[in-house]
C-alpha cells in the first residue's frame, strides 16, 4: 500500500492526465450533446498537452534562459539546470492544431443545428433513420 | 498469312484476333451486318491461323512466344504444340460454322442485346484459344478466367429470373473453383518455383520434399479448379447452364468451356504430374473412379430427360467423364483417344446441339415428347441427329468410333478391366436415352393439325404424304441447316480420315512427347 | 546528390501549400482560375514526386533538411523507396482526382470553388507531408492538416454528410491525440523525435514499459484512423455523404496512407525484432486483418447503396494489406506494399463510376445502376476492368498483389489470412454480379423481346458525361491494367527495396 501511494504521488503528473483523458473520453462517447461532445474531445486533447509539458520540467531547473548570452563566457551550460523546452514547443503547434480542430467542430455544430434544428444526438439519430 | 506475321508471331495473332473482333462488334453495334460480318471474318481468320501452325508444329516442334514477365519465374507466354493445337483447331473451326448458325438462330428468334451476344461469344473464344496455346499455368489462368467470366453474360442471356439464377450457379461453380486452381498454382509454384508445362511433368522434384498427402491434395485442388470438366458433384451448373441460348450451349458447353476443363485436366495430369509421378501417388485411380461414377450417373440421369437440350447436356457430362477416365488410364492409347475425344466429340456434340437448336427454333419445341414426326419435316436436322447419336455411341463410319476404339485398346494395354467394362457399359446406356428422341422423331406421328410456334402462326398440315418441308421454310433458317449439316458430314469424315486438319498426326506427337511413343 | 534534386522533395509539399493559400485569393475574382491553378499545383507535386522516385531508385534514399537544421534536432524529410513509390501513389491519384472534382464542384457546390479547391489542396499537402517526413511529432502536425481538411471536405457532401463529418471529427480526434500521446511516451526515454535516430536509440530500450506503452499507442491512434477493424465505424458514413470528387479522392488514400504509417513504425522506427519476435505485435495485426476482411465482406453484402458497399469494401481491402504487413515476411509485405498502389487505384476507379452515375442519376444506390451498360457505356467499361480488379482476375493489378499475399500467408502457414482471402474473393464476386446484373440485364422476365432496337440507344449519351470525369477514369482503368501487366517491373525497382531489412 506504501508503495502505490509512493508511486501515486511521485508520478502525480500521469495521473493527472490519464484522469482527465478519462473524463474526456468518457464525454465524447456517452453525452448526448455535440457540443459537449466537443468539450470531451477538447479535454483528451488538453491531458495530453498536459502530459507533454509536464514531462519537460525537471526539479530544481529553471527556464532554459541563458542570460548572459551567447559570449558572456562565464557560465558553462549545465543542461541539467534548465527544464526542457522542446516539448513546450511542439505543444504550442498542438495547441494551435486542437484550436484548429475545436473550431472545425464548432462550425459541423452550427451546421448540424441548422439542418436537424437540435445538437442532441438522438435527436438526429431520429431524423436520420425516418427518412 | 506468311509475310505480315512470321512464324513466331501467330501465337498472339491467334490471341489477338478475338480481341480486335470483339471491339470491331461493339463499335458497329449498330450495324447488324457488319458486326456480324467482322464475327464471320473473324472466325475464318482464327481458324487459318491456327491451322497454318500445326505444319509448323509437326515439323519442326513446339512455337514459343513469350510477351513479357509476369512473376518471378513465369512469363506471360504461349507455347503451341501439338496438344494445344488440337484444342485450338477444333475451337476456331467450329467458331465458323456455330457464327453462321447464330446468325439464322439470333435472327429468327428475334433475340435481343445481340451485340453483346456476339461480343461475349469472341471473347469466350480468346478465352479457349488463350487456354490452348498458353505455356504455364499462370497463363492459362488468365484466360481461364476470361473464360468464365465472358460467358456468364451469354448463360444469363435471356435475363428471366430463372436464366439470372443459373448465371449465378454457373459464376459461383467456376470461379468457386478458380479460387481453387489458384491454391493448385500457389502451390505448384511454391513447390517447384515454375509453372511451366513439361511433357514429363515438373512436379516430380517435389516428391521428398513435399509428402505423398501434400501433392495429392493439391491435385485435388486443380480438379476442383476444373469444374468445367462438369465431374460429378461439381457438374449441376451444366444443366442449369442450357438456359442459355442454342449456339452457347454448343460452342461453349458442348465444346470451348466444358473441354477446357478436360484439356486442363489433362495437362495437369500429363504435363504438371507426369504419367510417373501419378502412378506413383495412385492418383490415376482416383481420378478413374470419379469419372467412372460420372459416367454411370449421367446415364442414368440422361435416360429420365424430357428437355432436349438437358438431356445432351447429361451426355456431355457422361462424354467428358470418359475423356477423363482415357486419361486416367496412363496408358498411351488411352490418352490418344482422350485427346482425339476432344476433338471428335466436339464434332459430334456441336451436331446434336445444333439440331436441337434448330428444331426449338424452326418448330418451336423443346420437349422430346413432342418431336413426334419431325423426321419428316425436318428431315436433313434429323438425319445429321441421327449421325450425331450414333457418334455418341461409338459406332462406325463415324468419328466416336476412333476415339473409342484407342480408348478400349489403351484400357486393354493398362489391363484395368473394371474401367473397360464401365465404358462399354456407359456407351450402350448412351443408345439407351437416345432411343426415345429417335423413335419419336422417325417412327411417331404428328398430331393432325398443331399450330407451329416458330415465328410464323399457322396451321400447317402434318401427316400427310405431302408434309410441310420447314427447314426450307424461310431462307434465314439454311444459317443454321448449313452449319449442322457441316458438322454431321465432318463426323463422318474424321472416321474415314481421321488426320483432317492433322488432328491425328497432332494427337501422335503430343503422346510420343508425353510416353516416347504410342 | 546535387541540393537541386534535394529542393524538388520540398515543392511537392510547398507547391499544394502554397496553391491553398492563392487559390481562394483567385477565386474571389475569377472562379475559373481556381481549377486550372489547381491542377497545375499537383501535377508539379506529380512531377517532382517521380523525379524523386527516380532519384531514390538509382541513387538511394535522399534528405531534405527544412530550414537546414540537420537532424536530431531540425525536422528532415527522409525519402527512400518506401515512400518514394507511396508518394507517388498519393500524387497519382490526386491529380486524377482534381481532374474529376470538376463537374461535381461546378454542379453540386457553386460558388464555393474557391473553399473547395483550397481544402483539397491542404488535404494533398497534409497526405503528402505525412508520407515524406521524417519526423514523428511533425507526422502528427500534417496527420491533422490532411485531417481538419478532409473533415470539412466531407462536410460539403449531401444530406447527412455534416452528421456524418462531425462523428469522424470526434474519433479521428481521438486517433490522432493517442498518436501524439505515443510519441510522447517515445520522447520521455529517448529524447529524440527523429524516426532514424529513434530506431538507432530504441533498441537498447526495448524491455521498457514505456516503449511498450508507446508503441500501443501509437497503433491504436493510426489504426483509428485507417479504419482496421473494429475502429471502422466512422468510416462508412463518412465516405458514402461526402461528395463524389471527395470520396473518389480521400477514401483510397487516407486509409492508404495512414498504412504507410504503420508499415514505417512497425519496421523503421521500431525493428523487426521488436515488433515481429518480442512482443508479436504483428501476429495480432495479421488476425485483424483477417477479422477486417471477413467483416467488411459480409457488410459489404448487406449494403443497398454503392458508394456504402464500396466503403466496406475499403474495410476489407485495409484487411488484406494489414494481414500481409502482419505476417510479416519480405513476400507479403511485398504484396502488402504494392496491394496499397493496387488497392488505390481500383478504389479511385470505383468511386469514379460512382461518381459518374451520381451525375447522370442523381443517386448511387444500386438500383441507380439499372442499364448502366446501356446508358452509360463508357462508366460500364470502367465499372467492369474496377470490379475485376477488385476480385483479383488477371491481367489487372489486383491480382498480382493478391499473388504475393496468397504467397507469403502460405510461407508463413497462415492459414486464417490465406482462408479469408480466398473467401473474400468469392464475396467479392457475389458484391459486383449484384451490380453488374442490375447494370447489364433489363430486359427482364424474357417476355420483352423488343428486338434490335433496344440495341442502340447508347451512342449520344456518351457525351454526357463530360470529359474532365472519364479522361481520368480511363486513365486509372489503363493504370490498373499496367501495374498488372508490368508488375514485375514495379516489383523488381521499387517495392523490393521498400521492404524493410531484416525480414
């Protein structure tokens, strides 16, 4: 029992994530709503964004900032002291993608709304299946 | 045909022909006598360049051609030699005679969606001679499916519920069974890395590698793949297939289809296994007792038939059983008479196919019931009928006769005695349905006065001394009175000189190349 | 290797990127111009994709270093045969698709040429960006470029498509998050994301879990979306709502590419020890595959409406190449490699008659295709030399692929997939006759025979199918009957080389 609650708490982050994917997940497959729908999709993707910033960051490190620049010449570069920043980088791509994606859905949304006049799903589903 | 095509060339000539024919028909579909002019033109092209081969052949050996390459170690590519040459002859001679029959039959008939009809049929053609000509199994693949493929339009041709229905059985049978001969080919090629026909066979190396259950199942496989053998159990879609129209039913199932499947079957037998290696694997037993069931069977089932065109097609499957059973004998005699089989039968099934043909299309009958008296109205059809039933028999002056003759001599030579007995047995059953379509036809009398269905709606006064001559009714039906009466006459010719086209001379080179001689 | 043969890599992506951009500027002014730039933009992507197929065949892989950071750190783009011959396929095909996008713009979406061409464009460049880097984060970035795209493409179909797009948005989503969250995973122990620098770090980590995770991951989020079953249910609907020109392109190379995908992280950024021997991850996909077939098979007979029958169809066909890439030996994963160049191109034929019947009958269930063989001649042909194809009838391309198939499952006694592929075809014949009777027999019961006349009605309709649609299907049609005839010339220079090492 030590042991797991050790593990939980030393690896917090992963939890964190896989909880909120979870959440997220849970919503696109079983909410009725499209738009909630969007919301659980949009969640999965912030856990993951998630996920990647945190496996950037190191104990004790700080922003990977030289401050003395390129020829101050009188700091090493220890890589150790600084947090990774690739990952924040390839997540402001990822975020850009999933705010792309959110408003792809969005505008499915309002279109959906304007031909079935509902966003619920079974409402559409209804529609779909009498025609 | 010397000059524009040299000798090396008239393989895919031969392939050729049919393709360019089938486009020349559809692009004047329009034009009645021209399409069925380029089908006519076609023919006769196809048949001089096939019969311009075989001098070629017997002198000098085999014609290679080889296209390009398909899979490692097999190339798309035709090797004519003399077996192949008997097939193809006998493909392209009888494609002239049943285009001439097809244009009196489609014609006053009425038949529609011709195009396709005659379109479909050259097509079926570059299926038969593809399967003659080609070198290895994955060629003749290829063509064996165009086959099937290109004559499911002309069975499903009268587009009824019932003719759809048998279209269906017909694609399900053979391409079911194309799905096995592809295991066959996989397997062949896995084995022994070619597929190549060799007169010694090429699966013999495997013997070692490969067990005894292994090749045997696979041979099965390739007998599967020849459903258009029509050996029983896998012979319904046969009878089924007759739905189709007349000239189908006897170029395709009594002659191009159906005999592929034999002519695959033997060379798998001879040419894949070799005559050794079958001994070997006791696998000509096998194949001896299904055909020797066949054989039995179909009898039986052709005695109950009303339906004329039913009825031979039982025979076919009966006639085919025994081609397969020659084979199965491994004795050279036998395996000449199942190749002059082919051929001869070919002649002699296109006849009796033919006649019925015309007589549902003349008289408008198709039941043998009611053939009461048509001896005398139809007496030329019926005559040739005659020559045809009797050919099926085996009896001399015609054609059946040779081929049964080296047929009993090779069951003789390889001393199996229970499968000379059965063939006997199965020629005396074959006068035994004949019977009643003769009696009725010669001996029975037509009903006072009957309204003809033909195209015509009249009485007409049968039975008396001066009965209604309807064969030269209509100048239209000498299409089809011309043809029958080619074949019947050639039944009787190939028995007199068997080496007409030299088939005889062909089927000699084609045994001494399997056996070392007769 | 001169930097100009390296700068022809990075127009095939730039060209269509850059079009995108101009395109729905034209098309403000002149709509005209939308189609033209168009396909001027792909066929430079066609050209420069066969002059570096060209390049690869006879001097080796080749690399394209963007901004000219080298890697570990800078992203390259990385050709070798592999997806050398796949780029070429997705070039292909597109550019036979924009030619066919035409009618079906003018007539179904007017007005939005500009919106149409500049989505399809970005469609092209997400494909082809997925196919040529190098790069596991930057594969992600063009697997939702070709993704968004393709969303909203579909969404432009008819009534239902909007539903249809929505529900593939969520779960292509999905795919594509798990994806990236399995490259994570690979990033957190090696720190690289350069798929050859990840093949030369993975090795000694093999035994970790977190490979293990990632790798799961990575295949879950891809196979979502290629549509492997049982992660096919978007894919129907999708494909069936959208418009013709759209299905006609998406549906054969979407899937298409996205098996790419996992043929390169199966084999390249991890090995075959790894994915073949250690964890058998393989051996799991080629059972997929063959549950793929059988499925998509048997719904495919169930299907009243052809484009539906031809989706599932797709199901079954993504089986046969991830049956092939799962057994695993060098001759499967030849014809699994080649079935994708195959598989594409008998799609695209076939969603092109759906096309054409679309145009002429305003519908593409089955019962549409009534006398097509009459009415539409030129659509029949095309219809037929597809459906072969697709049953596998030589001399046409699928039959080759099949060949090799057959033969590596035998190789290996893989029985199952050998079985399901032999039933497949039966399926496949019983799928097509339906139509082809439908197409083929109208005169019905036997009782009307109205004679010659019935013969001839072809002829003037001929023209009605304007050009821009049957110039690229018989061009697809002559392709199909090529890549059989000259399969060993295909084989022999390119595919062979595609198949990874170490098989």
């Amino acid at each position: 029992m030590g042991d797991l609650a050790k593990e939980f708490v030393t690896t917090y982050n992963y939890w964190v994530y896989i909880i909120l994917m979870m959440i997220g997940l849970y919503a696109v497959m079983v909410k009725n709503n499209l738009v909630k729908k969007i919301i659980g999709m949009n969640i999965v993707q912030t856990a993951i964004i998630l996920f990647f910033i945190s496996i950037g960051a190191k104990r004790g490190a700080t922003i990977p900032i030289i401050a003395h620049g390129h020829n101050g010449g009188e700091h090493a570069v220890h890589a150790a002291d600084y947090i990774n920043p690739l990952p924040h980088v390839l997540m402001l791509t990822a975020i850009v993608v999933a705010v792309a994606t959110l408003g792809v859905a969005l505008s499915l949304a309002i279109k959906i709304y304007q031909e079935y006049g509902t966003l619920e799903e079974d409402d559409i589903r209804t529609q779909t299946r009498e025609e | 045909m010397t000059g524009m095509f040299g000798i090396e060339y008239r393989p895919l000539s031969a392939v050729l022909l049919p393709i360019i024919v089938a486009f020349l028909i559809l692009l004047s579909n329009k034009r009645p006598n021209l399409r069925e002019s380029w089908t006519l033109l076609g023919s006769v092209l196809l048949f001089l360049t096939v019969s311009s081969m075989s001098p070629i052949v017997l002198a000098e050996g085999p014609i290679q051609w080889t296209w390009f390459n398909l899979l490692p170690n097999i190339d798309f590519a035709f090797n004519v030699d003399a077996f192949g040459l008997v097939f193809a002859t006998t493909s392209s001679s009888l494609w002239i005679l049943v285009s001439l029959y097809s244009i009196g039959y489609m014609r006053s008939l009425k038949e529609h969606a011709q195009t396709r009809y005659y379109f479909c049929f050259a097509l079926a053609l570059l299926g038969a001679i593809g399967i003659a000509l080609s070198s290895n199994l994955v060629t003749m693949f290829v063509f064996y499916e165009i086959l099937t493929l290109s004559t499911y339009p002309l069975v499903a041709h009268e587009e009824s519920p019932e003719a759809i229905s048998a279209g269906h059985k017909y694609l399900a049978y053979l391409l079911g069974g194309g799905v096995f001969f592809l295991i066959g080919i996989l397997m062949t090629y896995l084995l022994v890395g070619t597929t190549d026909f060799n007169a010694h066979g090429i699966l013999s190396p495997a013997l070692g590698p490969a067990s005894k259950l292994t090749l045997q199942v696979v041979f099965f496989c390739f007998l599967l793949g020849f459903a258009k053998a029509a050996w029983m159990p896998v012979h319904s879609w046969l009878p089924s297939a007759m739905i189709a129209p007349t000239p189908v039913s006897a170029l395709l199932h009594a002659v191009a289809v159906v005999k592929a499947g034999v002519f695959g079957v033997i060379r798998i037998v001879c040419y894949i296994y070799g005559i050794d290696l079958m001994q070997e694997l006791g696998l000509g037993l096998a194949l001896a007792s299904i055909a020797a069931f066949t054989i039995v069977v179909a009898n039986l089932y052709a005695i109950g038939q009303d339906n004329l065109k039913r009825m031979l097609a039982y025979s076919t499957i009966n006639q085919l059983s025994f081609i397969l059973i020659a084979v199965a004998l491994l004795s050279p005699m036998a395996v000449a008479g199942a190749m002059l089989h082919i051929t001869f039968h070919g002649f002699m099934k296109i006849t009796l196919f033919l006649c019925a043909g015309a007589i549902t299309a003349i008289s408008g009958k198709k039941a043998i019931s009611e053939f009461k008296g048509l001896g005398r109205a139809m007496p030329i059809t019926m005559t040739a009928f005659l020559i045809g039933a009797f050919g099926m028999f085996g009896a001399p002056p015609l054609a059946g006769f040779i081929s049964k003759w080296h047929v009993v001599l090779g069951a003789v030579q390889s001393g199996q005695l229970v499968f000379l007995t059965i063939i006997l047995i199965g020629s005396i059953l074959d006068v035994v349905y004949f019977c009643p379509v003769i009696i009725n036809t010669f001996f029975g009398k037509m009903p006072e006065t009957e309204t003809l269905k033909g195209d015509l709606e009249e009485k007409v006064e049968v039975y008396s001394e001066k009965v209604e001559r309807l064969e030269t009714k209509r100048p239209i039906y000498y299409f089809m009175i011309i043809p029958l009466a080619i074949t019947a006459v050639f039944s009787i010719i190939f028995c007199i000189l068997p080496n007409t086209f030299s088939i005889y001379d062909l089927v000699q080179m084609a045994v001494k190349d399997i056996f070392g001689g007769m | 290797m001169n930097p100009g043969q390296n700068d022809i890599i990075i127009l095939m992506v730039v060209a269509p990127l850059f079009a995108s951009i101009i395109v729905p500027i034209v098309g403000w002014r002149a709509k005209k111009l939308c189609y033209s730039l168009t396909i001027l933009a792909v066929l430079i992507s066609l050209f420069s994709s066969l002059i570096t197929a060209k390049t690869v065949m006879n001097h080796g892989p080749v690399q394209y270093y963007l901004g000219g950071w080298k890697p570990p750190w800078g992203i390259e783009f990385y050709i070798d045969h592999l997806n050398a011959f796949i780029a070429v396929v997705v070039t292909f095909i597109s550019f036979l698709g924009v030619i066919f996008s035409k009618t079906n713009v003018e007539n179904d979406l007017p007005n939005k040429e500009g919106a149409f061409y500049s989505l399809f464009l970005l469609l092209i460049t997400g494909l082809l960006g997925i196919v040529l880097t190098g790069d596991m984060f930057n594969l992600f970035v063009f697997l939702e470029v070709a993704s968004l795209s393709s969303y909203a493409l579909i969404a432009m179909g008819e009534k239902g498509a909007m539903y249809a797009s929505f529900r593939y948005l969520l779960i292509g989503t999905v795919g594509a998050s798990w994806y990236m969250l399995g490259v994570g995973y690979l990033y957190i122990v090696t720190g690289s994301l350069n798929m050859a620098n990840l093949s030369e770090l993975l090795p000694a980590l093999y035994q970790s879990k977190t490979i293990l995770v990632g790798f799961a991951f990575i295949l879950f989020g891809v196979g979502i979306k290629m549509a492997l079953f049982p992660l096919h249910a978007w894919l129907p609907d999708a494909y069936t709502y959208a418009p013709s020109a759209v299905s006609a392109m998406v549906a054969p190379l979407m899937t298409k590419v996205m098996i790419y995908v996992v043929i390169r992280v199966i084999f390249t950024v991890f090995q075959p020890e790894f994915t073949v021997d250690m964890i058998q991850a393989t051996s799991i996909l080629s059972w997929f595959g063959v549950l793929a077939i059988l499925f998509g098979g048997i719904m495919a007979l169930s299907q009243t409406d052809f484009k539906r029958m031809l989706c599932y169809i797709i199901v079954g066909e993504i089986g046969y190449i991830v049956g092939g890439v799962g057994i695993a030996n060098a001759t499967a994963l030849k014809g699994a490699i080649f079935h994708i160049l195959n598989d594409a191109l008998m799609m695209v034929c076939l969603f092109f008659v759906a096309g054409m019947v679309m145009y002429r009958k305003k519908g593409h269930r089955i019962s549409d295709f009534k006398g097509i063989f009459r009415e539409m001649p030129f659509a029949a042909i095309i219809f037929t030399v597809g459906a072969l194809a697709v049953i596998g009838v030589p001399p046409t391309g699928g039959f080759f692929s099949k060949w090799y198939l057959l033969l590596g499952g035998i190789e290996a006694k893989h029985w199952g997939f050998v079985v399901a592929l032999l039933i497949s075809t039966l399926i496949n014949v019983a799928l097509f006759a339906r139509v082809f009777d439908k197409g083929l027999y109208v005169h019905g019961h036997g009782s009307d025979h109205s004679s010659e006349s019935t013969d001839h009605s072809s002829g003037t309709l001929v023209q009605k199918t304007p050009l821009s649609m049957w110039i690229p299907a018989v061009i697809v049609i002559l392709a199909i009957l090529l890549a059989g005839i000259f399969n060993q010339a295909i084989l022999k220079n390119i595919v062979q080389f595609a198949v990874p090492s170490g098989l």
